[in-house]
C-alpha cells in the first residue's frame, strides 16, 4: 500500500469533515476575485473560478501564482496551497494590494505571515507528494461556499472508489482528458495526476478545443476521458477513432477520484512509487528572489 493509495481512499470521510467546517474570509458575493496556486492547486482554483462566476456571486479570474497581475484591482485574493511554502504564491501575495485569503493544510508555514486570513485543512494533509485529496476537499469546501448541496459527494466517492476501472484505460498508451466550464481545470488535474504519478502521456483541453487538432491523437489504445457534459456528437466521434471513451455521470469531482485511482494503478503497472514522483517534491520551494511581472 501507498500513501497515495491511502489517501485516495480517505477522501469520501475527508471530504465529509470538509464539509461540516464553517469558514469566514472567502470571497464575499460581489467581490472580484483573483485565485492563484500552481500545479495542482492552480487547477484547482481554475475549477472555483469558473463555478464562483456561473454562480453569478462575481467576476473570478485564476492564474498561476507566477503569473498573478498585482495591477488589477481585485477585491480579494485567494491562494491555494497544500503546503503553505510554494515561493511563487507566497511572492504573489507579498505584491497584493487587496485583502488575502489563503487556503492550506498546513498552517504552521509561512503562509500565515503571507495572507490575511488562513483557513486550515490540516486532517486532508497528505504524506504522498502527489495530491490528492487535499486538493478535492479544498474545492469541495469553495463549493459549498457557493452554496451548492454536497452532502452526497462523499457516498458517490465512496461507491466510485468501489467501482474497477476499465483495462482500456489501465492499458491505454496515452490518455487525454477533457471538460467545458469548471470541469477545464478537473481535466487539467486528471492529467497531471497522471503524468506525476506515472509518468504517463496525457494531455489535457477544453472539449469544444479538442476536434480543432489535439484529436489527432485518438487512437486504438488510447484514451479520452471527459468531465462532465460531452459537447453534441464528441463521444460518436471519438469513438470512430478506435479510442475508449470514459464518460461517467454524476459529480465530475467524483470522476476524478477514479482518475486518482488511475494515476495509482498506471504507477503500480509501471513499478513506478507514486508517493515519490522523479524530479519533485512537496513543494517547489525557489533560491533567491522569484521572477516579478
Ligand atoms: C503545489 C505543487 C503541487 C505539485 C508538487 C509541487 O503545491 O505544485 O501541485 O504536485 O507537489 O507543488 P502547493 O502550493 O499546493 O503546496
């Protein structure tokens, strides 16, 4: 057993203590928002973002903290960060001007000097350095802030982690992963667990980009996956290229908790220890100032 296997696992009970916290200083409705992370918890914010903003509760933009344009004027920042310690958020919000909110596992870290407001996950902090469901309860909790009902998420977790996964997608040589709205950044996250776990070939696109070239990748033993609803024709489509086509209904956060399940498997088909990815760690902690833009 992993830790990331592990960790997998746990998400349904995690994500059920996520749920009954009651946080103060996210992003009040009305507010224009900037949410930064990177990796994982930069996918993370694109997914808040585009769901704060179909929501109507105001304009949300997400960057990668090393791309955060401090000359905008939010009226609140909101960082996501497992560890509390990645250099690029804690040098952008060293440049903001608009009150801070960070999100992290950890706040025993420098994080705590660098935001206004911390608002602590420590019970989803991880061992693996390939995150997981710190990542999926820190979205579970912005959405509930949203004031969408989650109470079932962590049953449909429960019986997705139940569920094998199809040998096509075990076996596949390469995999793409695509979503529309929120769902852009689970796909985004879907490939990247793959690539850090398993050192897999995956790429990542909004659906409606994918016929404009990157479907020239389909192919028998290959796999697209697509989070949440499949634009008209695109699974016919991409069925008619000899791929296999992963499609579940249902919460598109509870499918990529099976693309958890996948980075785990691909890794163990490898032989590969996904709780120690080659060339990262926990965190990306920069010497030296970083870059400013
Ligand atoms: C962000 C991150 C992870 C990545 C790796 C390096 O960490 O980029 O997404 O998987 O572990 O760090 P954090 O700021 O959320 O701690």
């Amino acid at each position: 057993m992993t830790f990331l296997r592990d960790e997998i696992a746990s998400q349904p009970s995690v994500w059920a203590r996520a749920l009954e916290l009651s946080v103060s200083g996210l992003p009040a409705p009305g507010e224009r928002v900037a949410v930064i992370g990177c990796g994982t918890s930069y996918y993370m914010a694109q997914a808040y973002a585009a769901l704060r903003e179909a929501a109507g509760q105001g304009e949300t933009d997400a960057f990668p903290a090393s791309e955060f344009p401090a000359v905008r004027p939010y009226d609140r920042v909101l960082a996501l960060t497992r560890s509390g310690t990645t250099t690029e958020v804690l040098a952008a919000l060293a440049r903001c001007a608009a009150p801070t909110v960070a999100l992290t596992a950890d706040p025993a870290t420098p994080i705590s000097e660098a935001a206004g407001t911390v608002v602590a996950l420590p019970f989803a902090d991880e061992e693996s350095v390939v995150q997981t469901r710190f990542a999926t309860s820190a979205l579970l909790l912005l959405r509930a802030s949203l004031g969408e009902s989650l109470s079932g998420l962590p049953q449909a977790a429960e019986e997705a982690l139940a569920t094998p996964l199809a040998p096509e997608l075990v076996a596949a040589e390469q995999v793409t992963f695509l979503g529309t709205g929120w769902t852009i950044g689970l796909a985004n996250e879907a490939a990247l667990k793959l690539r850090e776990a398993a050192q897999a070939w995956t790429e990542s696109y909004h659906a409606m980009e994918y016929r404009h070239g990157p479907i020239s990748i389909a192919a028998p033993d290959r796999a697209v996956w697509i989070f949440g609803p499949a634009p008209d024709g695109l699974v016919a489509e991409v069925h008619r290229t000899g791929a296999h086509v992963e499609h579940a209904p249902g919460d598109p956060l509870v499918s990529l908790v099976r693309a958890h399940l996948l980075a785990a498997a691909v890794a163990e088909a490898r032989g590969l220890n996904p709780d120690r990815p080659r060339n990262l760690d926990r965190s990306v902690i920069l010497a030296g100032p970083p870059a400013r833009n």
